[in-house]
C-alpha cells in the first residue's frame, strides 16, 4: 500500500447504479476470490491493484477460533483470458482472539466514518481498498488521504504473515497505535 492517500473511505457504490463493465468484474471477483464466501465471516479486506494479482482477507469464526483466510488469484483477473480455470491459492491461519477484536473495533471506527464527498481523485490506475464488516462497507484507492493508514498497514502485515505460514500475531507498536487510533477516534 502506498503511504500517498487523496481523499476518505466512501460507502460501496450500489450494485443498481455501477457501470455494466464494473459489475462484472466484482462478479469475477465474487466468483473467483469469494467463491468459499464463510457465513461466519466477520471482516473483509479486499485488494484489487491495477495490474497484479488481486487478492482477500476474511477473518472467519468458527467453532469459537477466529482464522485469517488470504485468497490470491496467481494473476490479475481483469486481463485474464480464462478467470474460470484461474489458479487462486488459499492460505489459512488461526488469529488470537484479541488481535481480531482489536481489528474489528478499528474497521468499526473506520467504516463508520465513510461518507460521500465531492472530493475528486484523479488516480486511473493504482490499487482499489474494500473494508467491509457484517454491517458495513467502504472503499478507497490510491491517491486518497486516510487516517488510519497504521490499521491497514496492519492488515497488510497479517495477510503476509498468513501467507508465509507464520503466527499470526500484532506485535507491540501495532497494538499500541490501534489503541490510540480506537481511543481518539471514539472521542471524536
């Protein structure tokens, strides 16, 4: 994620008012990388970047444990000539329940900050955000100036720590910051 942000999270365009061409890339999308979509998913993280691979981070409860699960399509399903018989790669990982709740109060605080503006961004190319919990959901880009670039910075380290097979785990600064960042932004 680039640290060079325009504007804030705005609530997801409605499936009634998208352009046809993007409809039917977030059907590609749904289909290929949220084809396993859990019931018990509690938080969504979406990634679509211009020209690589997109990829997704649900955190799902299950049986009590809360799992990171990162799906990655192996390349960018925009261009692919064949998203039906695109290889994706699953990556799952059981996540400390105080690390998930921590996640959750902050997309929380995030999500209930998103809103329409007439702020324009320019950006045509670069990488599109989805933050979604079982309530709400917002989208970003590059080019757009957020607040909690730590949080998603956060997420980012998670997704990679599923990936490499690693504990799952926020280390010491990054709870600190969340915390501040839940703290000031209740308070706001």
């Amino acid at each position: 994620i680039s640290n060079s942000f325009g504007q804030n999270i705005k609530p997801n365009e409605s499936l009634l008012t998208m352009p046809d061409y993007q409809f039917k890339y977030y059907s590609k999308i749904r289909n290929t990388l949220l084809k396993d979509n859990y019931n018990n998913t509690i938080l969504y993280f979406i990634v679509l970047p211009s020209f690589k691979a997109e990829f997704t981070f649900r955190i799902v409860k299950s049986k009590g444990e809360n799992y990171g699960v990162v799906t990655r399509a192996t390349e960018n399903i925009w261009y692919s000539k064949d998203v039906e018989n695109l290889d994706v790669k699953k990556f799952t990982s059981l996540m400390k329940s105080e690390d998930v709740d921590l996640l959750l109060k902050s997309s929380e605080l995030i999500l209930s900050k998103a809103e329409y503006t007439n702020d324009l961004n320019f950006t045509v190319d670069g990488v599109s955000y989805f933050l979604a919990n079982k309530n709400k959901s917002g989208t970003f880009r590059t080019g757009d100036k957020i607040s909690y670039y730590h949080v998603i910075k956060s997420l980012e380290r998670i997704i990679e720590q599923i990936i490499n097979e690693e504990d799952v785990s926020l280390d010491e600064s990054e709870i600190k910051l969340l915390e501040n960042f839940n703290k000031t932004t209740t308070n706001e």
